[in-house]
C-alpha cells in the first residue's frame, strides 16, 4: 500500500453540463483538505490534453476562482471524446508515473467511464499503483446504476424553464402562429425532452422521445386533435426520435458528422416536423431549437444538482485515497419527500458503454406524453420553483 | 372638452417582449390613480378581441397580480397582429362608444401604430371624443423616433447571456465540435443580432445581420479566417439575413406562412449557414437557434427595460388625460454615462410603418461583426452584469 503522498490527476470529458465544474469544485476543495494527495494537477480537454502533457496546477489556483466554479457552467478544463489507441494507453501510463500520479479521477458519461476503467486496468497489468475513480455526468441522464445523473437537474430545470416561456409565448399569439415545435437533446432517451412536462400548465401538449419509435401519420393526428381542442399546439420533440427500423429520423449524413464512438450528428428533426405540419394540416408553425443551451445554461442551475455535482467529486476523493479502484460513484435516491440522495457506488465496467432508457411507467398509453410517475421522479431535482408568473383573472368589465 | 369620467381601453399587439407586461402595469396603477378614469378595460388579443367585445375587467384584478406582471413576461392580454377592414374600423368605434371609452392606449410596434393612428382618425372623423396614445413596444428596437424600445434590452440581455454560455460551450469542445451557428431574430433590421457582442471576451467571433447583403463566399472566408487562427468559431446570423437583391436567404415559401401585413414567416437560415460550411469547408458544426425564447425570457429581464417599459406605460395615461391625441410615447436618452432616459412624444403617424435600420457606425469595415460605438449604445440597456463566471488560470504544474 501507498504509504509517500501521491498526486491526483481529474479530467472532464464528453458534453459539458451546467455542474461538472461543480464536480470539480467537489475534487479540488476536497483533495487540499488531504494529506495523502500532494499535488492537483488538471488534465486540459481531457486524455487528448494529457497525451500532450497539456496540464494545469489546480491545487495553487485563486481560492475564489475555485469556489467560483461551483456556479460556471460548462468546463473549465476543457472536453474532449477521444478514443485511445493501443499505444496510447501505455503514453497514458508512461505521463501518469512521471507526474507521480495515484490518483486519477475522470468526470464524464459512460464513454469516459469506459476509458477510465481501460487506464486502471493497463496500471495494474503493469503492476502500477494507481486508483481511477469515475465521477459521473451527463444532461442526458442515462448512466445505468444512478437514480439520476449530476447536469440532468439543470438541464431539466432549462427545459422546464424554456418550455413555460415558450408556451407562454404560444398562448399570447394564439391567432397569429398557431404551433410551436421544440427541438430537445438526446441521442438514445428521452429524459431532458421529458423535462418539459415539469412546466405545469405551460407545459407540452404533446411530447416524443426516442423510446417510442416515430409514426408521422401518428403524429399528425395528435396535432390536428390539439388543434381542434385548443386552438394551438406546443409541441416538445427530441432530436434523436428514430424510425420504427431504429434509423434516425433525421441525421447528418456526412462522415465528418460522426464521432470517434460512431454516434452521429443529429440535426434537422424540428425542422422536419415543423415542414410535415405546413404541408399537411396547413398550420402557421414555428421551431425553436435552444440546442446547447440545454446542457450550457448557468442561469438554469439546479441548486440541487450543483450541490449532488460538489458531493460526487468530493466522495470520488475520499474513495481514492481509501484505496478504491475501478469504480464510479452513483446518485442514490434514499426518500422521495422530503427528496433525499446519498452517493453509491458502481463498477466503472457496469456504467461504461450501455445507456439507460425511460422506463414504461413514465411514458402515457397513448405515447405522446408523460406520466404524472416522471413529474414525482423528476421535479425534486430541478430545485426551487421556476418562475413566479402571474395571470389575469377573467372578470368581464360592467358595462 | 371632456368633463365626466371616461373609460380607458389597453390592448397589447404584434410580437411578444419580456416587458410588454410592465407597460401594462404601469398604464394600469397610473390609471387607478387618476379620478378622470373610470373604468381601466383591456382587450383580450388586442382589435380582434375587441371587434368580438372580448374585453376584461382590470381595476378589480388583484393588485398583488397587476405587481407581478412587472416580472412577467409575454403578454398578459393576448396579442394579434390584425389588419382591419374598412368596415371593422366602424364597429370598433361603435363598441368603443357603446363602453363610454375615452382612452384608446395600444402597446405595440409600428404596425400597432398605424392601427391606432387610424381608430383616432376615425373617431375625430365621426366627432367621437377619443383620446388614441401608442406605447412602444418592440424586441427588434426598430422604432422610429426612439433611442431604443421597451422590449429590446431584455432581448438584447438574453441575447449576451446565451452568446457568452454558447461561447463558452464551444470552448470546452473545441476539440469536437469546432463552430457553431445561433440563428437569431430579426426580419429587417440587426439590432438583436447584434447584441451578442455585448458577451464581452465570449463574444460571437463572426455576427451577420441584414443591414449587409449576404454574400455566400465571403462567408466562407471569414469562418476560415477565424477557425485557421484559434481552431474553433461561434457565428451569430440573423434570421433576416438578405441576399444582394433584398430577397430573403431562407423564407417559408408557403402562402400560409404569411401574415396579413404581408411579412413571410422566416426560417432555416442557420441550418443553410450549417450546411454551407460543413459541405464547402468539412467544419463539425452545430446549430443553435433559440427563436422565440429571445423575446420571452423572464429570466433575462433587464431591469433597466421593466423599469423604462413602465414608464412609457404610466406616461401615455398621462398624456392622454391630458387631452393630447394621436401620439406615442417614445424613449428619449439623456446620457450615456451615467445611462439617463426620459419619454419623449412624437406622431403616431411618424413611427408607423416604416423601420429603423442599424447606422453605418454601428458595423464593423469588414462587415462581419458590431463596433464598440454599438456597445457603447447597447450595453446601458441590458442591466446588471450578466453573469460572475470564473476561469482558470494557466498555472503549469510542478514535477
């Protein structure tokens, strides 16, 4: 066992949220209270950063500036998604020795979860001691073994911010543009575009997540009925719906689109909704498509989520310097009200690689809606109330 | 002249503002004060509610409610954006007359204006008592006789707050998606556009706006001008963006996309800007197009525009008891610095119809980004700081 002091390397990597730099907040405030770990040091854009030695002293940065962190969205070090080549997992581990690192903690989804598990194994095959602990993130909520992920609160809190604001922008010009399209984010699932349904009575009228494989004819007629009922439609829809043959609905063809994990680019599903209204039900459509707001908003801050994204980078240290390897910690939910949450943990194989979807119970029957079972699991996690709105009362003047 | 009480009428019409609300306010507790005002009515969806007498009571709303539209954005009364006939300008005046109404104030853009302007004539035509005030409103700040209007600084701010976090973004995944494109708003003019550049160091690298002929191989130039020299580019374009023989570069072509004042629906603009530079210069590149959340975001209200919103609110009660006629509100800036604004008044024949466009000092020689006289202008409008963000510095670690 280690007995000298060691020094601990953190990276971020993957899509920013609005508190990974709360993680690392969590890492860095945590790890200076430690005697065990002597130098911070911060990979830049990630493993491709450390492949460089493109690294940054966290430990002598301005205390203020690393508090600060707790409220800047985005990512401070910088991301990156690259997928290491054979060789480069021993560059990997020939940097990590120099620097006399023992420590290595990643911040990212399960990809990152996948090349941290990677580096920790090559450490031990090499008989190097070295402890990787995987801190999650993810606005899209789908690491297996997490009730929810740290960024999915914020990036659910934006969305149910945003689809108030537009509904609400909706009802105003009920006579002028009669429907509304929201392109949301998600590759694979469903939960930020679900988000939206945390607006209350400004939320959705129809909303379609990739669990659900699209049906255009389907789809039109849910329109049409909201029409007919309402007047006006709001309609929430996640970039990555697919076909009912699993093809995206709408992607970028080109390669240069794909990413190194061979996901491609998504792009185009609200357009081509808005386009399939036009020229079927002859509605005055609008898109709106806040695109990387979602995940990049730092006025949309869940308080809750800022504090669980300080909580797993600290818990990540603790683990480190308790000679834990190969694992990530995990968001436990312990009560639903009042709302509660401890850390866990898992192995960092169990969370690499596979997603996971919205279950059954959160989805309507009639698949163009949520649950009042997702609004119960969701709205603990988007924190204090989102607005404070008013409405005229209907009150006929005399006469 | 007008001994007894009268009724006043409100109506809000055109697009929605973030403070389109606090006008109403502010016309309805300046009204409550005064003893020559009766009953304060409003319109529900402005003229076409009021041709269907869908009006609604609004002394004896809760106070605590007629407050809180301050901080409420979009419009509390519906809007419209209605042509009249010549027929419906008579029932107008006759519902008018059949409600003893005094006070014709309507919050809108310049086409509201003309509306007004046309009741007024109408009633002085018929002999009818009506004392007919406009109060500006609108987002695109495109009002002549203005320094700027109730609408645009809340946009404007909302408009810096997401350049800085979609800036922010797009540095932490420079690795991975190397530019990206936000479409804003705007049919005619750049003012909303241009606002981005008040995101300070997070400032759009490359802003379009139509003032300038679009022109497809400049474009491309100036995206690989900048991602040659720093490897990653944020563009902000505005959705009005126009080709050299003033035709829109992207408009729904389709009849119902319309409106009765002849203006075309836009849109698409920022995904044709994607593909030009993904097809011309093999760039990942990413889409972001925020729509109507520009103008009705209650999270990026700027004070200074609630507050300046109110008083061009409370001033049109105020002139209009006053017996003037025929006239709006305008904004009229006193000094820069310290910022100071007064109301001004000016015909409501004057601010109709016609448009005011970015001046030439405002755009860059290279006619691809704003001039610091621009923000020198701008920034005074958008409030409080927008954001206490914090970044790392560049400290090289110890080996």
């Amino acid at each position: 066992m280690l007995k000298a002091k060691g020094n601990l390397l953190v990276g971020q990597s993957g899509g920013p949220s609005a508190v990974i730099n709360s993680s690392l907040c969590g890492i860095i405030e945590e790890a200076i209270k430690k005697e065990e770990i002597g130098e911070i040091i911060g990979m830049k854009n990630g493993i491709q950063g450390l492949l460089k030695e493109d690294l940054i002293d966290l430990r002598r940065q301005n205390p203020d500036v690393i508090k600060g962190l707790k409220r800047t969205p985005t990512m401070a070090l910088g991301s990156c998604r690259y997928k290491l080549k054979e060789q480069e997992y021993d560059d990997i581990l020939k940097i990590i020795a120099k620097y006399n690192i023992r420590y290595f903690l990643y911040i990212g989804g399960n990809d990152s979860m996948h090349t941290t598990h990677e580096i920790g194994r090559l450490a031990k095959e090499k008989g190097y001691e070295l402890y990787v602990i995987g801190v999650p993130k993810t606005i899209d909520n789908d690491l297996l073994h997490n009730d929810h992920t740290p960024g999915y609160g914020s990036a659910a809190r934006y969305n149910a911010i945003m689809a108030t604001e537009i509904c609400m922008d909706t009802i105003s010009l009920k006579y002028i543009e009669v429907v509304k399209v929201v392109e949301t984010m998600g590759r694979n699932s469903g939960w930020v575009t679900a988000a939206t349904a945390l607006a209350g009575k400004y939320s959705p009228h129809l909303i379609y997540i990739p669990e659900i494989p699209f049906n255009a004819e389907k789809f039109l007629n849910d329109v049409k009925t909201v029409y007919d009922y309402q007047g006006y439609v709001v309609i929430a829809a996640c970039e990555g719906l697919k076909n009912p043959n699993g093809s995206f609905v709408a992607a970028f063809q080109s390669k240069m689109n794909i990413d190194p994990f061979g996901n491609p680019e998504l792009g185009g599903l609200g357009q081509y909704l808005v386009d399939l209204i036009v020229q079927n039900l002859g509605l005055k459509t609008r898109l709106d498509k806040p695109g990387t707001m979602q995940r990049s908003s730092g006025s949309a801050i869940s308080k809750v989520d800022a504090d669980e994204a300080y909580m797993v980078g600290a818990k990540a240290v603790n683990l480190a310097i308790s000679y834990i390897t190969d694992k990530t910690v995990t968001l436990v939910r312990t009560s639903n009200s009042p709302y509660s949450c401890e850390t866990g943990l898992a192995n960092l194989e169990d969370v690499a690689i596979e997603t996971r979807k919205m279950p059954p119970e959160f989805i309507k029957k009639d698949q163009n809606n949520i649950t009042k079972a997702f609004i119960e699991y969701a709205a603990p996690l988007i924190g204090c109330p989102i607005h404070d709105y008013v409405e005229l009362a209907d009150i006929k003047p005399k006469l």
